[in-house]
C-alpha cells in the first residue's frame, strides 16, 4: 500500500508494541515516582514482559506483575518475574498488595472504572497511576505539534489533569494529580544553539516548561 512505510513510522499498534521491546528500557521519571511513594509488597498491574518488574526487583522492592496479554505474561515469567494473566480479573486475594501500579494503562481501556476498581481490590494502601496529558492541545496545535501519544491507535481515553481526577474520584476517596515531565518551550527550534540554551535554562529553573507530557497520580485506598 502506497504511504505503509511512513503509517507504520508514525501511528503505532501498542497492543504488540512490547514483543520486540528493549527489556532493559524504563522511564526514569516512573522509577522515581515509586521510589517516592511505593512501599512494601507491589504489583505491576499492566506489566507488559515485566520491564519495570525487573528493574524495580534490582532495587529491592518485592514486586509481582500482572497483564491481559498471554504472551506479555509468558515472556515476562520466562525473565523470572512472578507475572498472573488478567482473566476479567487478577487471579489472587483481595488486598494482596501495598502498592498497585498503573503505568500507561487507563488510556488503552474500554472500560477504566473496571480496572480502577480492581486495583482498589487489591490493594491496601496506594495506587500509583500515570498517562499521558492530553491537556494543551490548542497551543500546541497552534505550533504545528501534537504529542506522541496521539498517533498510538488503540489508545481510547485522553485525559486532562481534572478529568482524570475526576475519573479516580469515583473510585478513589483521597487522589492527587499532577503533571509532569515539562516539555522545554525552546526545544522545538530548528536552531540547535537555542535548543541548547532552553535546555541550560530549563535545567536552572530559569524558564518554566510550556508544556507536560505526562499526569501523575497518587489515589489512596
């Protein structure tokens, strides 16, 4: 098909995205966001091949994974990590866990209440969420941007910071959202020298980010 070459560099199926992934890859920003607020036992819930379970084991969490995907769970299991296939729901206890993390989930979801629900289920402390920040749009559209996330084609949800506070507090009683990872308003000059001085200046607080890529989100059980 005429133009497949460049579709296919462009928008991107996530639903086999990690079968060929780099198992090393993590994104430092969510390892400090568990290190900042995850304690005890921990759940990866939605851990693809179990990327972030292996790194966080490295560190010293006790950590377990979960996913929809058999062969996610298969190749996460033969890497060492205790992994349980989601069959309409996590095959253990209620409360079985400290920590749930979900990390670039609810955007994938027909249905995000269901899965919120469940990782309130399991839980008996904090759910530890992010996903990518739709808010925005407008300014960037008008620089001729849009984020990345916007071209993965099974993504269904974009949430803003009060839409998706709004979402977990339907499920949650105590939530806190914010956003994260700025985007530097210099970067996206053609010119490399102004590129490196919006990096020296962002780096020293000097500019503040124009845009976040990512929403953060901390919902106590």
């Amino acid at each position: 098909m005429i133009g497949e070459e460049i579709r296919a560099s462009v928008f991107r199926d996530t639903t086999k995205l990690y079968l060929d992934y780099p198992q090393h890859i993590v994104a430092p920003p969510l390892i400090r966001f568990v290190r900042k607020h995850a304690s005890g036992r921990i759940l990866d819930l939605g851990c693809a091949t179990g990327n972030y379970c292996l790194h966080l084991k490295g560190l010293g969490y006790d950590i377990a994974g979960a996913d929809v995907q058999p062969e996610y769970v298969r190749i996460a299991k033969s890497r060492g990590v205790e992994a349980y296939l989601i069959d309409a729901r996590v095959p253990l206890p209620d409360r079985s866990f400290d920590t749930v993390l979900l990390f670039e989930v609810l955007e994938h979801l027909p249905d995000p209440v269901a899965v919120l629900t469940e990782a309130r289920r399991l839980c008996r402390g904090t759910v530890l969420l992010t996903t990518p920040n739709s808010g925005g749009i407008d300014a960037l559209r008008e620089q001729g941007l849009l984020f990345e996330h916007f071209a993965d084609m099974d993504h269904r949800n974009f949430f803003t910071q009060g839409s998706l506070e709004t979402l977990l507090s339907s499920v949650f009683t105590d939530v806190t959202v914010r956003k994260g990872n700025g985007i530097n308003p210099l970067g996206v000059f053609p010119f490399a020298p102004i590129r490196f001085a919006g990096k020296v200046a962002a780096r020293l607080h000097l500019i503040p980010p124009a845009f976040h890529f990512r929403l953060y989100a901390v919902a106590h059980v």
